[in-house]
C-alpha cells in the first residue's frame, strides 16, 4: 500500500469513527477490514496528527496548577478546589470536604483500613458529604486522641460515622490527644486497650489528616487539651510551621520534639511516611506554610486543598 493510499485510508477511518460516532467493529465490517487493524489506524491517526485531540479546561479546573504541585513536590496527586479568593473559614473547609468525599469514594478499595485524624472540621464536612459506599473497607481506625471536655464523645461520633458510610468496624481510640507529660503519655500508651489501637496504626493502608499550623483552631484553643505557653514557645523557638496529629515539624518538613519530649497520643510521622497512601486535607493561605512543611517533609501522597493556597504553594 503507497502512503498516499495508507494516508486516504486512515482518514476515512478517523471520519467515520471521530465524525460520524461509527463503533470500531461497525467501521470494520462496512471497509472488510479486521478490528485491529481498524484500531491500529485510529492510533496512527493521533501520532502522525490527521487527529488532533485537545483537552477543554473549565475556568474553574486546575489541571495545570495540579500537575506543577505534584511535580514540584513529588506527589501522586494534587486536587485544587474553586473557592474566591476572599473566602476563608467554612467555605473552604466545606468544599475541601466535597473533593476529599469525592475522592475517597472513587478511589476506596475493598478490605482497605483507613486511619482518620478525628478532630479536623475539614475532615468532618468530608464525612457529610459522604454517600454509602457498596465498596466494604477492612475498618476505620482513629488516629488522634480526643480534644477537650467532649473530645472522646466528638471523635467517636465522627469515626463511627466514617465507618457506618464504609459498612465496616471502627477502632477507637480511648484517650485525649495530649497528655500533661511524657510519663503520663507512657501510661496512658501501656493501657491494654490503648495499644491495642496504637498497635494496628502501622497496618493502615489509607490515611486521612488535617494540617494545623501555629495559630491552634477556636477547638484547640479552648479545649483544655492544648500546649501551655512554654510549649508553644519551645515549638516556636525550634522552627514549628505547623502539625499533622498534633506531632510539630519545622518548615523542611523535619520533627521538632522527640519522643522523649512530645506529649501527643496519636500516630506518629515517621509512622506516616511508611503509610502507602496519606491524604491531606488542608487549606487556607494562613495554613500554607505549614502546608508546605508536611510536603517537604514526604508525609503526603495526595493534597486536597483550595486554589489560592496552591497557588502560594507553587510560587513558595
């Protein structure tokens, strides 16, 4: 066959699948040819450029903008949500909930134990946003103590409810998430039923958080369950940008506490980064420098988070 013919015949081909919505197997029989051979010339048509196919971006899709933060900081995927530039507060963690419902219900996998950070709002509004997913996971195990007076009460509701929507078992953990010292840390970690949590935390294969920054949340703030001011000096002599679980770490991602002097009763970051899947849920442009420690840091495979935020984060 002379190119010239090849050339007629892969245009007739790319006509009537592209422009007159014929299936493969019909344009097959109607030209006597074979459906591979039918296929194999759709695919030459793309590369030698007798088809060209262009993607449509809506104005408010950042298929751009997430492909530069992925790249940039090695992820597997970034999700930007559309929010005014002005907005702040519960608009942004409203629709940052939407995407991350939209998310986990495409992406959970059957037999899946998913580790939830149970204090973050964010988190919270995913939850009601969720639909029943016919998609069964393993469990849902809570990977922060409790905050406050009604912490307990609070994370379990939100737990139990994540785990109702996954038709699976919930873990709970019985514990607030700071404790007054480390010793009391250490007791409270030795209970039987506390371990028994902390022990399945290097089991989870998908990790949902929060990041909180250095200015706590109205829920930290008040809750009789945050740092003193020593502390929270101590956090901002050594770097502190921000927390994932309560656990502190300075802008390059590095933690500011050892073990040896960090209260918190949760899943630990170095625990984190040996998770296969760490979703993110975060934004709001006072919250991008602790954002972008998590991600230097290696603690997230997939960021959910608003457009103006990203966009500081791509340009930080």
């Amino acid at each position: 066959m002379t190119r010239q013919n090849e050339l007629r015949l892969m245009v007739k081909i790319a006509t009537l699948y592209h422009n007159e919505g014929m299936k493969q197997t019909e344009i097959a029989s109607t030209l006597n040819l074979s459906q591979s051979f039918v296929s194999r010339a759709l695919n030459r048509s793309v590369k030698e450029g007798i088809v060209k196919i262009s993607v449509v971006q809506p104005p408010n899709v950042f298929s751009e903008l997430e492909r530069g933060i992925e790249q940039r900081y090695g992820l597997q995927q970034a999700i930007i949500v559309d929010v005014p530039e002005d907005e702040e507060g519960g608009a942004v963690r409203q629709a940052i909930g939407a995407a991350a419902a939209h998310y986990l219900e495409t992406r959970l996998r059957p037999h899946e134990l998913v580790g939830v950070s149970s204090w973050s709002s964010t988190i919270k509004a995913m939850v009601s946003e969720l639909h029943p997913l016919t998609v069964q996971a393993a469990g849902v195990i809570q990977l922060l103590g409790g905050v406050g007076v009604n912490g307990n009460a609070q994370a379990t509701m939100l737990t139990q409810g994540l785990a109702d929507m996954l038709s699976c078992k919930a873990w709970l953990l019985p514990a607030q998430s700071l404790e007054g010292s480390v010793d009391s840390r250490d007791l409270l970690e030795a209970d039987s039923d506390v371990r028994q949590v902390l022990e399945k935390f290097n089991d989870v294969t998908l990790a949902l958080v929060g990041i909180g920054d250095m200015e706590p949340s109205q829920l930290l703030r008040y809750s009789g369950n945050y740092y003193d001011k020593s502390m929270l000096d101590r956090l901002a002599a050594r770097g502190a940008v921000g927390d994932i679980c309560l656990h502190y770490y300075d802008a390059a991602g590095q933690p500011v506490l050892q073990t040896s002097e960090d209260p918190a009763v949760g899943i630990k970051l170095e625990q984190l980064k040996h998770c296969p899947h760490v979703v993110a849920l975060a934004g709001g442009r006072q919250k991008a420098a602790a954002i972008q420690g998590a991600l230097q840091g290696g603690y997230l495979n997939v960021l959910i988070t608003d457009y103006p935020t990203a966009r500081l984060l791509i340009a930080g």
